[in-house]
C-alpha cells in the first residue's frame, strides 16, 4: 500500500462531509459517491504514472512497532530488491510482495514511495514479522511419571523446526494433540498449558508446554456381549480387567484377543462393533462395551497332493489371517497359494476357490443357492449367516513339480543373463537346495516373481535408452518332461538418443565451462540416471563456488524425431535457478548451549567466517555435532546479513543445538561356572567440562577377575589439515586375572602340573 492511498481515504472523508444530509440522502449520496470513486480512480492512476519508468533508487525494509532486527531486515530487503528490478512499475511491485509473503514469515506488509529526485524513487516496505518459535520444550510437571518422556511428547509436535512461524491458534492445536495423545494413554485429567519467553527480539520467542498428566483412568467394566458365546471364555485372555489402567492400545489389543479366541472356536467372521468407551470424570474410571455378532463356523480346507500346514495356512489365507469371508480375500488366498507351490516346483499349478453353507442360503423363497460353487463365494459377504456352517474350500491342482534348470534372455544384447542374474528373484535349481531354508533345490520362482523380474528387464533397458522395450515371459518344458526353462523375449525397439544439450539461467559461468563438469551426453542413448548425475555434478560445481542459492533443474523435450532412422531424438536442457550471487559467511552465531561452551561448538564445525557457504560444510558439520552425542538436535539455518563491497552476498549462520544428558550409568551382572558371580559398573561423560570431550570409568569386578579402566577421549584434539582433526585417546586399566578356563586345563594340562596351572599362595595346585 503506497501512501498516496492515505491521501485517497482522506479525500474520501472531506468530500463525504460536504455533502450536508448525506445518510438521508440516498439517491443523491450514491451518485456522489460514484463521482467521487470516479475521481479516486483517476487520481489513482496519476499517481501510478507519476513514478512509472522511474529508476528505483534506493530500497529499504522496517519493522512495526519496536522490532529493530537489522539481520532480518537485510533478508527481505535482498528479497524486495531482486523482485524489483531497476525500474518502478505496480507489477514488479507485486511480485515483490508476493515473494515477501512466500517467505511464510510476515504477517503484513506495506509499501510506501517517495520521490528521490527528477528521475528516481524510493520504496519503504513496512512488515510486520510473524512470531517465530525459536526453542520448544515440553515439561512434564507430575514428579514420578515413567510412561512416557519429555522427548517423546515433542515429537508429537510440529514445531520441532526452530524458525517455525507460530500464532495463538498453532499453539492451541498443538497443546490439543499432547491431550488428544495422553487421553489415547488413558490420561483423560490431563492438562496442557503454554508459554511463551521473549528472546533477544521481539518475534523470536521460547515456548514451553507444561504438561501435567494426573492419574490415569482405570477400567470400571468391560462388558462384551457377543450373541450366542459365552463371555466367560474372554475373563483369563482380555488385559483390561476391573482396577487395570486404561489405554486405547491395550483396548486394541484386547479386542485381537477376543477375536483369536473366536477363530480358535471356527468363527473366522465374527461381526463386532467399534468399542465403546465411556468415561465417568468422578471415578476417574471408563466403562467399556463390546457387542457383536459370532458369525457362521467356517471351515477352511486346501485339497492338494502336497498338504498345507495350518500355521502355513494361518499366515498364507487372510479368510484365516484377518478373519473375514469378503470375496478379495478370498480370491487373494488362491493367488497366495498358486504363489506358495510356484515356490515349490509346482510352476504350473492352478487354485480355484469353491464355498459351501449348511443349511443351504435361499436365493429366493423357493430355490436355494447351489453349494461348492464360486458364485457362492462372491455371495457370502451379504449374506446373514450366524448359526450356519460355511466352508471354504480351495482346490490345487498342482500339475507336475519340475526343476528350474535354465533361465535364458533373448532379444537383446545390451546385457547377458549372466549380468543381471543377481537383480533377479528367479533362482535356478542350485547345490543350495539340500538346505530346506533356502528352498533352492528345484528352483525359485512364481507368476507374482517373473512380473517383477520382466519389471527388472524392462528398466533396466530403459536406463539404457530404450524407452519402448517390452519384455514377455515364456516357460518351456524339457522334452523329459522334469525341467522348466525360463526365457525372458526383449523386443527393446530403436534406442532414444540425446540430439542436444542446453544450459540456461547461468551468468556467472559460460557454457562450456558448465559443460566441462558433466560427461558426454550428446549423441548417446539417453538415460535418466546419465541425466540425474549430469544434474548432480553441475550442483556440486556451483555448491563448491560458493553460489550457495543455486538449484540445478532439468527438463526433456521429447517431441523430435528423426525422419530418416525412426528414432526418437531427445533434447536435454539444465536450467540453473536462482544462481545470485557468492555468498560469504558472515558471522557464526550458537543458541541453545547451557552447558557447553561457545568455542567448543564452534572447534566441531566446518564453517567459518569469511570463508564461502558451501552445503557440504553445513551437512558434516550437523553430523560433527550429532556425532559427539552432546546433542539430540541441532539445526544450522544461513540467514542473510547484507552485500559485500564486490556485491557479493554476506550470511550470518545461525546454529541452534538442544543438549540432552550428558551422563550414561550402566551396570550389570550375572554368574558363570568360570568366573563365579560377577558384576560390572560404566558410567561415561559425553561434555566434560562442556568441551565435548569424552571421559569414563569401568569397573568389573568377579571372583577370578577384576577389572579397573579409565579412559578420556579429545575428538578435535590437533588440526589435520583445514577442515580435519587428530584425535586424543588416553586410557589406563588395572586387571587381576586368575582364571584358568576349562579349555586350557583339558587341552594342555591334560591333568598333570604342566605350564598352565593354578596354585595357591604357598604353591600348591589347586586342581
């Protein structure tokens, strides 16, 4: 909003206060305000064209109220000022405030120009910034809660980013899924409050969610009421009995029990209802019910030659698995069963699905629906079947059980089968097969494999550049009738070939230059993976030059074809978005360290200042802090701080890392017949001093053996070139060991005094 627009509100105001009688005139009022808007409009524009053309002196961004962040606003001046352009106009003054918004940071902007001579304007954004969660914490108030942690109810949260704009509304439905996820605990007396902390500005805040969880609920009742089964058989098995504490997870998994109880009875379809859960605020205390229907008795039966156990049938056929009678599931057994005998040698095998119900269903009210039919399958699940049998029978006609001997490839000489055998399922019959895990004795494979292996073929050729192959797959029997030969027919059609290459959007490096990082892609067979590398190098390339904002994209155009051949000619283009500017390190800035030292943090990075901003150097030096085991988060976001004399760009680093505990106790024991009891204690320091050094004690102790150990570790102790360092390890151990193991007594003293033997204080042996 530019500040003739005041001028207009103002002039409105005069010019309706002129007219006498205005709100009792309304006629007269609305042609009035017609003209008047008709006026508006003119001056509107008058003052657009006054400062259209202009070349657009100077541009600077300020901040509502008290906010006074110089940092930020060089940021969104660099994003105002590179939408602008150099010359004035309404559109490019959109764009900007367009790309200001983009940044999800500002909540409102305005814009104000000014004349700055005869020829040039300058332009004021006034913004008003978003509050930003800088650190986000959960408490959890309750003394003694084990359940669950402090970290485990900040990842609920999607406000782990440090950045993340935040309003009233974001902090409310955050708190809301903390109680949403404690009342799923069966914490239903939860409580969540928030607070926020202001930090060094005024939009960077600290938020803490205080989280007091009270008593968890407990079961009242659970009352499940199944038509025609006896309740009784549920009391040992269920977890939520009378006095138990609530969960929705335990509901869960005592609602699985009761339907394994069920199918242990055959009543693979039972109809239950959602559990419902009542909760009583005084008793503190849910009261939950389960009511349903039994379902029919069903029976599962696989006719074949070569049976199927029922732990195999449990885990091969959903009717068993979930415990439903739908006609997919159905249908998916026999695939899974074809699938389950493929695997087995019987590659021509054929399973088909017949069901039957006792008492028969009535298909009208004088004919019934025929039994052991397929169409009856595809029936079964509208049907009101409690208190009938139903059986679902599947039928496997297995064929002869052959050997996998040869796996063949035709069609193509990119490639050998023997180059691709490893990508592939299918397995030839191998020495492996005398081991019953591996199952390799006559073979390995199934329809639902061959798909995919054809699937494997056929990208495979297409990263080679032929884009159209298509692979079929035929199974051939040896004259003996005893072995199975696979052969997969490739029809890889002419190849797509790379015409040309383009690289648009770069300034600051030519076309050859940008050409040179990438390997030769014209005139070749395309390839998306060639393509993907090409686009990998050329990131890197402008990464290591210091164009940090570059993003390397690529496109194909696919639509020539060459007349005389046939084939299909691609033309490949890099486009380089954003390239800018270098962009220098300014100043590094850490938050968030209350125990560890400053310069500590700083020794792990890779990052200095002065030197260019490279994406590498903030992702090893994220893994250098993580590595030290100091931190359960850390987070190294750039954020601009103005031009460099050259014009480059300048950023300031900003490092915010959370510490987590430094120290580890571990501790342990047990007893052995060498060593007698024994037990050890380790505790370690993982921030001595607040250096990110490492230091521990270890102390095992037993009755033949005593251990004493400390030990202190430096990660960063000399530098080893520019970005590498030498560690410091010491370590000093006392041990007592006086055990003689068994082996060597059997193996070298054969029980006689030899060199290895125990003996006591005045030399005697002592066995």
């Amino acid at each position: 909003m530019q500040s003739y627009k005041r001028v207009e509100k103002n002039l409105m105001r005069v010019i309706l206060s002129l007219i006498p009688g205005f709100a009792n005139r309304p006629g007269f009022g609305q042609a009035a305000l017609f003209c008047v808007l008709i006026g508006l409009s003119c001056f509107h524009l008058s003052a657009q064209d006054k400062y259209d053309g202009r070349e657009i002196s100077e541009v600077t961004v300020a901040f509502e109220q008290s906010d006074k962040s110089v940092a930020e606003s060089e940021e969104f001046r660099l994003v105002a000022r590179n939408a602008l352009g150099s010359k004035y106009t309404t559109v490019k003054i959109r764009d900007a405030i367009e790309q200001l918004y983009s940044t999800k940071r500002i909540a409102s902007v305005a814009v104000e120009a000014t004349e700055a001579g005869a020829d040039r304007v300058n332009l004021r954004f006034l913004i008003k910034r978003k509050t930003q969660a800088q650190k986000v914490a959960v408490v959890i108030v309750d003394e003694d809660n084990s359940k669950f942690t402090e970290q485990e109810l900040l990842f609920k949260l999607n406000l782990l980013e440090a950045g993340t704009a935040i309003t009233e509304q974001t902090l409310r439905n955050n708190a809301d899924i903390i109680l949403e996820y404690l009342r799923d605990r069966g914490y239903f007396k939860a409580e969540v409050a928030y607070e926020q902390t202001r930090l060094q500005s005024e939009t960077e805040v600290s938020v803490t969610f205080r989280v007091t969880t009270n008593a968890q609920a407990t079961v009242d009742t659970f009352r499940i009421a199944i038509d025609g089964f006896d309740p009784a058989k549920f009391a040992d098995k269920i977890t939520l009995k009378p006095g138990e504490p609530f969960s929705r997870e335990t509901l869960t998994a005592d609602v699985e029990k009761i339907r394994e109880v069920l199918r242990d009875e055959d009543l693979l379809a039972p109809q239950l209802s959602e559990p419902r859960v009542v909760y009583e605020s005084e008793k503190n205390a849910v009261s939950i019910e389960l009511t349903g229907k039994k379902g029919p008795i069903v029976e599962v039966v696989v006719e074949s030659e070569d049976k199927v156990g029922k732990g195999t049938q449990n885990t091969l056929l959903p009717v068993k698995r979930e415990g439903t009678l739908d006609y997919a599931a159905i249908i998916e057994g026999e695939r899974r069963l074809e699938n389950y005998y493929q695997e087995r040698g019987y590659f021509f095998v054929n399973v088909t699905s017949v069901c039957s119900v006792e008492p028969p269903l009535m298909e009208s009210e004088s004919s019934f629906i025929k039994n052991d039919t397929e169409f009856l399958c595809s029936a079964l699940n509208n049907a009101e079947l409690t208190g009938k049998k139903v059986e679902v029978k599947y039928l496997a006609d297995l064929n002869r059980k052959l050997r996998l001997v040869d796996i063949r490839l035709e069609g193509t000489d990119q490639f050998s089968i023997t180059d691709i055998k490893a990508a592939l399922e299918t397995q030839e019959a191998n020495i492996l097969g005398i081991i019953p895990l591996f199952g390799y004795g006559r073979g390995y494979t199934s329809e639902k494999l061959l798909e995919e292996d054809a699937a494997t073929i056929r990208s495979l050729l297409r990263e080679l550049g032929y884009r159209d192959a298509t692979v079929r797959v035929n199974q051939g029997v040896s004259p003996d009738g005893e072995n199975l030969i696979i052969t997969f027919i490739v029809e890889q059609g002419p190849p797509t070939v790379v015409s040309g290459l383009e690289i648009t959007g770069n300034t600051a490096f030519s076309d050859d230059e940008l050409l040179a990082q990438i390997p030769v892609i014209t005139g070749r067979n395309f390839s998306r993976a060639k393509i993907r590398n090409a686009q990998r190098k050329l990131s890197q390339f402008y990464s290591q030059a210091g164009y940090y904002d570059a993003v390397v994209s690529f496109s194909i155009d696919e639509r020539t074809e060459d007349p005389a051949t046939g084939k299909k000619l691609f033309k490949v283009a890099f486009n380089v978005e954003n390239e800018g500017k270098k962009v220098y390190i300014n100043r590094v800035l850490v938050s968030g360290n209350e125990k560890t030292k400053t310069e500590a943090v700083l020794r792990a990075l890779t990052l200095s200042p002065n030197e260019i901003l490279r994406a590498g150097d903030i992702y090893t030096s994220e893994q250098n802090l993580y590595s030290s085991d100091a931190f359960s988060g850390v987070s190294i976001k750039p954020r601009p701080a103005g031009e460099r004399s050259d014009g480059s760009r300048i950023t300031d680093i900003i490092i915010n890392v959370t510490e987590q505990a430094p120290r580890i106790l571990s501790y342990g024991g047990g007893f052995s017949t060498d060593l007698g009891a024994n037990g050890f204690v380790d505790i370690r320091h993982l921030n001595l001093l607040g250096r990110l050094w490492q230091g521990g004690a270890r102390l095992k102790v037993s009755q033949r053996q005593q251990l004493a150990q400390l030990d202190f570790v430096n990660p960063r102790f000399l530098r080893d070139g520019e970005k590498r360092f030498a560690p410091l390890t010491l370590s000093a151990q006392y041990q007592r060991d006086s055990t003689v193991t068994r082996f060597f007594r059997s193996t070298f003293d054969k029980g006689t005094f030899g060199i290895v033997q125990r003996v006591d204080e005045d030399g005697n042996p002592i066995d």
